[in-house]
C-alpha cells in the first residue's frame, strides 16, 4: 500500500477501503507519513468529500489510535453530552449537574479553547483549587460518589485526531464534514459512555452556519454513534446571538451559578432544560416530556446548584474565589428593540481582551469578558446599559456600541431548538 496511491484514488474522487483508512491514519501517527502527503490527502477529501462508510472507517481507525477509557465499573447507564461549540457556551455547568441531580451517571472528558474564548477546561480553571486533571481510579470514584466528573483529555486519547486536527487547523481543511464528524465521534466512542446527546450549533457565531450542513454533520454523527452500538441524538440549536448573559472564563461560571439559581436568560434557561432532559430521557429510557418536568423542578428547587457546588467541592475548587477585571460600562445611544448582536464581532474582541487563544499555547485571562443586559427583542431606550466589558486593557468603546443593532420594530421570536436527529 502506498500514499500516493490513496492521495491519487481519492482526487480522482474514488472510495477508499476500510485497510487504506488504517494504513493511512497508524502511518501518520506513527510519523511514516509525512505531515506535507497527509496534507494532500487531507484537502482531496475536503474537496471531494467522504462517503458514509469512508467516514465511519475514518473515525473507527482514529479511535483505535490510542487509549479508550473503560467506564464499566460505574454502576448504570452512562450518558455523555457534547457541544460543537458557541460563544458564551456554557451549558456544560448546567446540564451537567441538572442531569446528575436526577441520577445521570456522566463521566466527561473536555478541551481546552483554541479560537474566541476558553473551553470547558479553561472555564473551570478560573475556579481557584479546580483540578482538572486527576487519576482514572479518582474519576471513576467520583461518577460513583455524586455521578458527575469532568477532567481534561488524557494526551493518549486518540492521539490520531490530535496531530490530524492540529494540521487541518494549519493548513485551511477545517470545513470538511466527514473531518468534523470523524474528530468529535472518534473521542466520544473512545471516552466510554454508553449513550451520547450531541449539541449541535447552527447559525452566525457557530462553525455550522447553515441548517443544511448542520443537519447533514448530525446525520453522521449520530450514524456512527449508533452504528457503534451507542444510542445517539443530535440537537440542532441556534447560535446566531451569545449564549446567556456573559462570555468569558469566569464570567461564564457565575452566570451558569445564576441560571442554576433561576435567575439566568430565559433562552439560555430553555436550552438547559432541553438537553438535561434528553440525557435523563436517555439515561431512564422515559418520555423527553416526563424528564422536562423532572429537569425543571430540580432547577428551581435548587438540586441542580446544590450538584453543581458539590462537584465543584470535589474536585477541589473554591467558588468564593472567582475574580473578574474592572468593568467599563457601554450605554446605547439610542431607542428601540434590539434585533441583532454581532456575534463573531463580539467573540472577536473577547479574544483580543485576552479570555482566548489564537496558538496552542496562549495565556487566558480568566478574569476578563462581557457581560450582556440586553438581548434580543428587549426594548432599549437611549442612555440604557447594554454590555459591561471586564478587561485589563485599553478598549475602544464603540467597537462595542456598534455590536448592536436596534430597529423601530422587533423581530420574530428567535428558535432555540431548530431540529432533533435519531
């Protein structure tokens, strides 16, 4: 078997066997492979796609690069829930300990940020004391104690996806489907759980700007889930405006401790409680429409914060000492209803305050960000504050006045679920 061989078969738009997939993925990882043949092929099949099956050989191939976690010893179902990612998204610290609350077993594994702002690692390494590394034995003691963990990936955790994704990022093959669908199934078939709800962004501040290819990336994914033997939903949902009212580290813990308390954005709210109630629908095999009412009384009866601050406790975090930078206030200079938020403008600039990464190996600030007071048919009057801008450094503030887009008249009420995939 030789690469240029596969390189060739797939410009010429052909199949590739399930033995060329696996020559192809041990030899690059094993460095037999070279980083400029792999980009070749990487960008044949990003202009010439992957069927189905390529794309299930692909990710099973990657899987079996390295380690896989064995969840076995956890008593009960086991449920994971993945994000393809948003700005503000912070619904990791809901859902989590809402689900858990109600006797979910869920043993996450997450990454840190590389784009706009941190990712679920560096969010909980805002909290002082947090661990976000511990032993496997510590892990799985701690879903049998209180039924949640989250720890960062493990380096030997599909080390293929690792270099693979490293160099689609250098070198432009970040748009390919089959890529994505590969990447984020081959870590949630080799993290253990036994079923997976899949959170799917769609819109302007997401990866997947259409409904048509976010529908067609769930479709895969959910394929491959099922295909493996792990029972799999996808959730299409709009990120076309910032997810609840901060984005940031820290500032994304407290508003996850204010939503857990009730008192969190009524859209972000309702995104919580629906996919908390797909993982506890899952997780008891009931109806989503029994579980919604479960997820909602331990919502407002206060379990699900109580889960969240003893999982915070166990891994040693301390919440009393979360810090924020001093805040600048913007004001609208007009009146109306708001009806858009630049998006990715905005993710933009809390990058360049420093709450991102653009390389790998980047500081966060952890204390900087926005925080939202307005969203999106909220009626404004002129001099009424819209965002607060927690920062260390110098800004110009009508960068961010001009973020907002305020109409004489509202727009329809915004979709949070757009379409569900089995």
């Amino acid at each position: 078997m030789n690469i240029k061989d596969i390189i060739n078969k797939k410009e010429n738009k052909l199949e590739l066997t399930k033995e060329e997939i696996e020559y192809v993925v041990s030899n690059y990882v094993n460095g037999s492979i070279s980083d400029e043949d792999m980009t070749l092929l990487l960008s044949a099949i990003t202009k010439n796609d992957m069927t189905t099956e390529e794309t299930y050989n692909l990710t099973i191939a990657m899987l079996n690069s390295g380690d896989k976690i064995d969840l076995s010893s956890i008593e009960g179902v086991k449920i994971d829930k993945h994000s393809t990612g948003g700005i503000g998204d912070k619904t990791t610290f809901v859902v989590l300990p809402l689900a858990a609350s109600l006797g979910v077993k869920i043993a996450k594994m997450s990454g840190r940020g590389l784009g706009y702002t941190g990712g679920t690692i560096d969010k909980l390494e805002s909290i002082p004391g947090f661990k976000t590394t511990i032993t496997n034995e510590e892990f799985i003691k701690e879903v049998n104690d209180i039924n949640m963990a989250i720890v960062s990936q493990t380096e030997n955790l599909v080390p293929a996806d690792k270099k693979i994704y490293a160099l689609r990022d250098v070198t432009g093959n970040v748009e390919s489907i089959p890529l994505i669908a590969s990447s984020i199934m081959s870590k949630k078939l080799a993290s253990g759980s036994d079923k997976i709800v899949l959170d799917v962004k769609v819109g302007k501040g997401a990866f997947m700007k259409n409904l048509e290819d976010a529908k067609r990336l769930s479709r895969i994914m959910v394929d491959i889930g099922n295909k493996h033997g792990k029972e799999t939903i996808a959730i299409l949902t709009n990120m076309d405006y910032p997810l609840g009212n901060t984005v940031g580290n820290s500032l994304e813990v407290i508003d996850a401790i204010k939503t857990l308390e009730g008192k969190g954005d009524k859209n972000f709210t309702n995104l919580c409680i629906i996919l908390a109630s797909y993982m506890v629908s899952l997780s008891k095999s009931i109806s989503v429409e029994d579980a919604i009412d479960m997820v909602k009384t331990n919502l407002y009866n206060g379990e699900g914060l109580k889960k969240f601050k003893e999982f915070i406790k166990y891994q040693g975090g301390d919440l009393e000492g979360l810090k924020t930078s001093n805040s600048i206030e913007i004001y609208s200079n007009k009146s109306g209803y708001l009806t858009d938020i630049d998006t990715m403008k905005l993710a933009l600039l809390v990058r360049d305050l420093g709450a991102g990464r653009v390389n790998k190996n980047d500081n966060i600030d952890h204390t900087v960000g926005v925080e939202l007071f307005k969203h999106i048919n909220d009626k404004v009057e002129a001099n009424d504050l819209l965002l607060k801008v927690y920062t260390n450094k110098e800004i110009n503030t009508l960068e961010y006045l001009n973020l907002f887009t305020i109409s004489d008249k509202n727009i329809d009420d915004i979709k949070i679920v757009f379409d569900i995939i089995k």
